[in-house]
C-alpha cells in the first residue's frame, strides 16, 4: 500500500478493509465529471473519479472493502488514498481476520474526527481507558467515551476476548503471545482513544495514567461526562432533537389526566386584583430567596393554593381532549412545552388540609388524594428532613416528578436533560412566588426514588421523583457576620427584601 494516509504496519493474519460511514451516499452530479459525497455534514463535490477509484469508494458505499481487491496499480492506489484522506471524516477503518468479517471497526463520530494509527511500545504499560463505555446495540459491542471522536464496533467474541487484556495496566509484550494481532488491534484502540499509555512507570510505585491525574477530568465521572457529551451536539453522531423516536404518539396519557371534580380538594384561587396589590416587586422575591431556616410549624391551605395557582395551573390548553398532540399553557418555563412535570404534596402540618400525599391537579387547581397508606407520608417526610437538615419534619414537601415519555416520545438526545433543565425552572418560579408569598422553601439535592415510586404506586422507568422542595415559614435570620461571612455587593439588599415580602400571617 501507498505510503502516508492508511499506512500501517499489520500481520500477515490481518487485513484492513475499507468502508463508508452507513449515512454516506454517492451520486453523480447534474453536469458531467462531478461525484457528489452526502454525508450528515454537508455535501462534498469531487472531481469524477477514474473508473477503479469510483469502484472502490461504491464498494465501500456497501461495505468494509478489501481496496487490494479492486485497485492493483500503485497510481490508482495512491490517487484513492489521497482522495479518503479528504473524506477521512467519513471513513471507517476495520481490522479483519479472515478477509470478510471484520474483527474491530473504528467509526468517526464527527467532521473533526482524524484517525492515524501509530505503533505500540512493547514496553510501555496500556490499559482501557476509564472513560470507555461499553455496550451492545443487539448485534455487536460498542466501545464509546465522551474524550474520543471515534466509536469502536466490536464484532466478536475474539474481540471481546482481547479487550480483557486491558482491564487493567498490562505490557503488550506480555500479551502477544495470547495473540498474534494483539498489537494491530490494541493500535487501533489507542487511535480511537479508547486505550490509554501510561505516563509514568517507577519500580515500586503504581503505574500513572495521564487520566487520571487531569486537573480537568478528574471531577467527572464517566457516566456524567458521558450525559453532558451526549446531550449536547458536537462530540456525536446520535439522532438529536425533534426525532419522533416513539412514532406518532406519546404513549402515555394526555398532558390534563383529569377534568372533573371527583375526589377533587378544591384550592384557593387568588383574584387578580388582590395578589396586584399585595405582591412584592419581583426585586424583593429574587433577593429574598434563600435555603432558608424552616420551622416545622403548619402553613395554610390558602397559602398552598395560591402557590400552586401563580405557578404550576393550567392556563389554556391546544388541540383535542386527551389527543396526544394535546398541549398546555402554564405559568413556568418548559422545554418543548410538553409539561412531562408533575407535582405532588406530602402534608404534614397545613391548616385545612389532612395528612397524605396527595397529586395536584394543575386544570382544575385542586389535591386529590393518593390511595397509599399513611406511613408512606411520614416516610417522605421524613427523608425530606435529613435532607433539609431540619430539626423536625416539615410541614410540607412538594415533590417534582417527570413522566418521561411526554418527551421522550418526540426527542432524541436531549429529553432527560430537557427534563432537569425543566426541574431547575419549576423549582426556582416555586422559590420566587413562594418569597413573595413569605414562605421558605429548601430545595432537595437528592430522592430516595424507590421510595416515591413506591409512595405513588408508579413504575420509576416511567415516572420518577426529580426534584423537591421543603415548604415551610422561616426561622428569623441570624447575624451572618457571627459566622464569618461578610457583606458584598449589596448584600443588605436581601435584608431590605424581606421588609417587602407579606408578613407571617400565621394559621
């Protein structure tokens, strides 16, 4: 093979087979001696290739290709690998055993995506990377890392038998002996950046991998490196956005589930005139929002329902009753404004209101009461309270759940990290009008969510708690300056807030 792009030493019971990238289509463009390439980036127009370099690249067009089979002069050699090296991006890269199956592919992920293959020192210690993901997509295992362009198709169980080699820091020289390809297949890897070298090797001490002393990775775990790559665009090739991966229809109930009164807790609605001329400017509600102090003594109904009303209410409603493409207006932010948010209210301590867990309904602004024993109130409050680093259980908690399939059913990529940029906007419009109103709120870094699950009766892989917050009055505010703290940046402005706020109007 032509020396530069694809040269690379193999063995002799290797082959290294040739393809494109599943989403690349060749077409020959409208006037004469034009081949249009399409790909996810863009289109690429190329001077009509000669007849043996047009036959590879359609070959490759179906297949990993062994380019020996096709092309035998050194020229047409050289003016193909010239021409992949301006498509690399779009080349995928197969090791192969027995000039057919490939044993391992290295698919580029994006259009920066460059892939050169270098040799492994026999010397050096090599291990996985501890960022690579592995997985199977029903056919073959997939090798994945959010610091690598490259994804790694894994197509037997040969292949699977050498990755155990690299579970932990090992010398290739003490593995080609298990393999005569060890050292090809580990090349590969390396090229792709799912296999590390190590930075570091000192008799009597732990081999060093640059990983894993990065200033910058060392805070990220792979799974949340992972979700943040994934759910972002520019270090991938999955489906992303508006991609209807559920077909047509949600599969889950409308957006409203009910629109008669049985069973209904009727709430307080606030008029319009009267929350004008009793709320504080929006000013006094941001500065005053705190992780407040709370005290376990009881709030009121009117005060819950009014909550709920200015925030969480349905406020007009688009398309048929109970009509998958049914959609809500309501007064917080919603990504895609599906509404996959749902609020529920375990009472402890609210006057009007008895004890339970109860499931808001945000059309016709009432409570309705789950059919669950009543330990499972004191359970949640329970967890709510170690959370909140409460002396007592609060009087009220207010739990987040999604219904994950009223936006997974639409988007690819971004539907979980929609639903948690959903939470932080739900969560925070509850703390503004929740100051307004004079109340505290503490909001909840974490949840038990088998124990919601099993407090709502619900499958967590189809509703799950994720987010919360306390709900309570708060505790007078303490010298911050007897702890250590000092003033910057106006920060008496909160102190002036809290005089604007309603005051504690008690039960």
């Amino acid at each position: 093979m032509a020396a530069g792009f694809g040269d690379e030493a193999t063995p002799s019971e290797l082959h290294v087979l040739w393809s494109l990238r599943e989403d690349v289509h060749l077409e020959a463009g409208s006037e004469g001696g034009v081949l249009l390439v399409h790909s996810r980036w863009g289109d690429i127009e190329l001077v009509q290739p000669g007849a043996a370099v047009f036959e590879a690249l359609q070959r490759m067009s179906l297949g990993p290709t062994h380019l020996e089979n096709v092309i035998s002069g050194e020229a047409e050699m050289a003016d193909l690998l010239r021409l992949l090296q301006r498509l690399e991006p779009l080349v995928v890269r197969s090791l192969s055993v027995d000039r057919e199956q490939p044993l391992v592919s290295v698919v580029p992920l994006t259009h920066h995506s460059r892939f050169h293959v270098t040799p492994i020192a026999a010397d050096v210690p090599i291990r996985l990377s501890r960022f690579a993901v592995i997985s199977t997509n029903g056919r073959d295992y997939r090798l994945e890392s959010p610091l690598a362009l490259h994804r790694v198709i894994l197509h037997s169980a040969d292949a699977m038998g050498l990755l155990g080699h690299l579970r932990r820091p090992t010398r290739p020289s003490a593995i080609r002996t298990a393999s005569p390809y060890f050292d090809a297949f580990v090349a590969y890897l390396a090229a792709a950046g799912m296999v590390v070298r190590a930075e570091r090797v000192e008799e009597f001490r732990p081999v060093e991998f640059a990983e894993d002393t990065d200033d910058l990775l060392i805070s990220w775990s792979p799974v949340d490196l992972l979700f943040h790559s994934r759910s972002t665009l520019g270090r991938h090739d999955r489906d992303f956005g508006a991609t209807y991966p559920g077909g047509d229809r949600p599969g889950v109930e409308p957006v409203v589930v009910s629109r008669g009164d049985n069973g209904l807790v009727g709430l307080y609605r606030p008029t319009w005139e009267a929350l004008v001329a009793a709320d504080p400017p929006l000013s006094a509600a941001v500065e005053a929002v705190d992780e407040a102090h709370l005290s376990s003594g009881p709030i009121t109904a009117r005060e819950l329902g009014e909550l709920l009303y200015r925030v969480a209410r349905v406020r007009s409603l688009s398309g048929s009753p109970f009509s998958p493409e049914e959609t809500s207006d309501r007064p917080y932010l919603s990504i895609g404004s599906g509404y996959e948010l749902e609020l529920y209210v375990a009472v402890r301590d609210c006057t009007g209101i008895d004890e339970g867990i109860y499931h808001y309904d945000p059309l016709n602004h009432g409570l309705r009461a789950l059919a669950g024993e009543i330990h499972w109130v004191d359970a949640a409050l329970e967890n709510a309270r170690l959370a909140a680093g409460m002396r007592h259980q609060p009087p009220v908690l207010v739990i987040i759940t999604a219904r994950f399939r009223r936006v997974s059913w639409k988007y690819s990529g971004l539907s979980y990290a929609s639903v948690l940029k959903n939470v932080g906007m739900l969560s925070q419009t509850l703390s503004l009008v929740a100051a307004g109103l004079g109340l505290g709120t503490h909001p909840l870094e974490s949840l038990d969510i088998e124990l919601w699950a099993e407090a709502l009766g619900a499958d967590w892989r189809a509703e799950s708690s994720v987010g919360g917050l306390v709900l309570g009055r708060k505790l007078p505010a303490k010298d911050s300056t007897a702890i250590g703290w000092h003033q910057v940046n106006d920060a008496h402005w909160a102190d002036l807030a809290r005089r604007l706020v309603r005051p504690d109007e008690g039960p």
